[in-house]
C-alpha cells in the first residue's frame, strides 16, 4: 500500500502459475506533491488553466498501444467481464481444453486475491498469469501489459482475459482488447442487463451461460435479450452450458473465425 | 469503487498540468461528467477528497458539470435526450439508437494560484 495515501494502488501482484514468488507492478506512479518551496510574484494570482482531457486518457493511452501490439502479433484478444460466480473460469477451462489444439492460447486470470483460477487454467496446459489486484476492482491497460510481457504471447494466437468478478468497475477500462464478452448465467436475474446498463453497453458478445439449469429457475432468456438489446442493439448472443457443452460448438466456431 | 481510480488520475492530470505552469496550489478543478459515464458523482467527490491529501490539490474544490445525455434515432434520425441507455426513440419507439453525448468524462480546467 502507498505510504503517503494509502491507496493500495501498488499491492497489485502478478505470477505465472508454479511460481513460488511474485513481483508487483510499478504502475503506482500518481502525483504526491509537496510545495514547501517559494513561488515567484509573477504566479501568486489566480488563473484558471485550461486542460480538456480525458480523465481516463492514459488507460485509453496503454490501450491503444496494447492493441496495436496484438495487431502487429495477429494476437486476438479477449475481455471477460461478468458478476463473480457467472461461471467465466470454467467457460474458459472448456473452451481451452477444445480449441487449444487449434488455437495458441494464453491467460490472464484478474482476481483481488489467490491463484485459484490459474491454478484451474493451468491444467489444461495452457500459459496462464494470475495478476491480483489486492483491493483494485477491475484490470487497466497498464496491468495487461505487463502480464503480456510475462506470458511471451505467440504470433498467430488468442489472449483471453478473465477480468475482476465485477459488473461495474471494468466496464470503464479499455485494456486494448479487440472483443467484449460479457457473461451472465440463468442463476442471475433476467434484468441484469438494465440494473447494470454500463457494462453491457461496453461489450460486443453476450454469453448466456448455465443454460442446463433453465428448468429450475425463473429466468426468461428471450427477455433477457430482449432487455440487453435495448441496452445496446448490436450485441450478439451465445447461449451455452459450458458445463454440459451445450450450445459450445457455436462459441467455438465463433472463436476460430475470429481468431483467423 | 472504480472512482477512486478516477480521482487519482484527476489529481495526476491536474497535478502536472499545475507543476508545468509554476504553480504553488490548485484551488479547484473543472470536471465535465456524463449521465452515462458510469462514474457516480458522491462516490467521486468521497474519493476526491481523500485522494487530493498531501498534493497540490489539497483543500481544493470539485466542480462537476453533469453533462446530459443525447441520442440519435437510427430508424427515423430523431435526436433527444435520454436518462439511461436503455431509452427508446420516442418518435418511433425504435431502440436502435446511437448516443451522442452523455459519456464525457472530461478534466476541463484547473484553476490555481
């Protein structure tokens, strides 16, 4: 935790998964200044200087320059963001295990704490990173590439990020992905999509996941999209078990194509 | 909490752009926030305040100016204002529409002496 603020910006911790060490990023680098120094005449009046820049600038910043490395590497990349417990771990542990064959793969898992997920990623022998972002609620562009550095992405590959378990914090952080994919199972109410307008506005692909537990909840899906649409009309929709398979073939195809 | 995040690039922006122009302290800044920026105005200042502690910016004030927002109607090429994203056209009742404005989230000026 920062010293001087106690922002807990710099607790954000990243390790490949069978590492017994991790390191910290270095992306605490916000301003605490001090001004016990004397100041001419020439500024002791009030001015109003004019700015007109984006608060998040510097996050769009990094995200262009992590885009424009994915281009260069043909690396597509993509961002998972859903509630905790959506079922986005083992959406990608079946995907993984199906595609890697046909698809180089790596992972970044985003968690505040533990390496649960990547230690789940890793057994499908796929590169993983854990970055844990202490208490940080979402993933920036800056922590992205860092993790990239570690994991060596191969030319010709998929970068699959597993954003923090948050409905509202990542939809604000460009990480230079070239795809959205937000996750929302049939467990969770049909109305997410209009309690967290935001996160769906943000996103290219909607995964309706948990599909098999249909019969046992009250979740009307075609309202569900219904009310995603009208949230944002260009959204395309998967909807799948990634536990029993179900409607997996079509994420798949998806995937390769895009992928390409 | 993604204010907090916020806040402190408020204070970094402000910050450097105050160091570059000599000054001893910033007395406000001007904030354009959107109605569907996704960042909550209370959240913001509660972050602001604790941020701005030991920085330039220290006892400073937060000017926000909510910016609303607007969308166009891709069926019937309507414009109006909107509160949420989940607004409908209210010419055709379409909801293929296209946000103008109301995502700004903007540091517009520093005031300092």
């Amino acid at each position: 935790m920062c010293d001087t603020c106690g922002c807990g910006s710099d607790s954000t911790t990243f390790r490949k998964h069978g590492e017994d060490h991790h390191h910290h990023g270095d992306g605490h680098h916000h301003t605490h200044d001090h001004h016990t120094h004397d100041h001419s005449d020439d500024h002791s009046h009030d001015r109003t200087i004019s700015v007109e820049q984006d608060i998040l600038g510097e996050n769009n910043l990094l995200a262009q320059r992590n885009r424009g490395y994915f281009e260069a590497k043909n690396v597509f990349a993509i961002n998972l963001v859903s509630s905790p417990g959506s079922g986005k771990t083992t959406l990608l542990e079946k995907t993984l295990t199906a595609l890697k064959e046909e698809i180089p793969s790596a992972v970044i898992e985003g968690d505040q704490q533990t390496m649960n997920d990547a230690d789940r990623i890793a057994t499908t022998g796929v590169p993983v990173l854990q970055i844990n972002t202490g208490n940080g609620c979402h993933l920036d562009a800056d922590m992205i590439h860092t993790a990239y550095g570690e994991l060596k992405l191969q030319d010709n590959s998929a970068l699959f990020i597993e954003n923090v378990g948050n409905l509202v914090c990542p939809a604000l952080f460009d990480l230079g992905e070239n795809k959205r994919v937000v996750v929302i199972s049939v467990t969770e109410g049909d109305d997410k999509p209009l309690k967290y307008p935001t996160m769906f506005d943000a996103a290219d692909i909607c995964i309706i996941n948990k599909i098999d537990l249909l019969p046992y909840v009250q979740f009307d899906v075609e309202k569900c999209k219904e009310y995603a649409l009208q949230v944002n009309h260009k959204l395309e929709f998967f909807e799948v078990s990634a536990t029993t398979g179900a409607g997996m073939d079509s994420w798949y195809e998806w995937l390769k194509e895009m992928s390409k | 909490m993604h204010e907090m995040s916020i806040a402190m690039n408020i204070i970094d922006i402000a910050c450097k752009e105050a160091k570059k122009d000599g000054a001893s302290s910033i007395s406000s800044i001007e904030l354009d926030v959107g109605k569907l920026s996704g960042v909550m105005i209370d959240s913001l200042n509660f972050c602001y305040e604790s941020v701005c502690k030991g920085t330039l910016a220290e006892n400073s004030t937060l000017s926000i100016n909510e910016v609303p927002a607007r969308a166009n109607c891709k069926k019937c090429n309507c414009s109006f204002e909107i509160d949420s994203f989940m607004a409908l056209c209210p010419e055709c009742e379409g909801y293929e529409i296209e946000i103008l404005q109301g995502r700004e989230l903007k540091l517009r000026a520093v005031s300092v002496n």
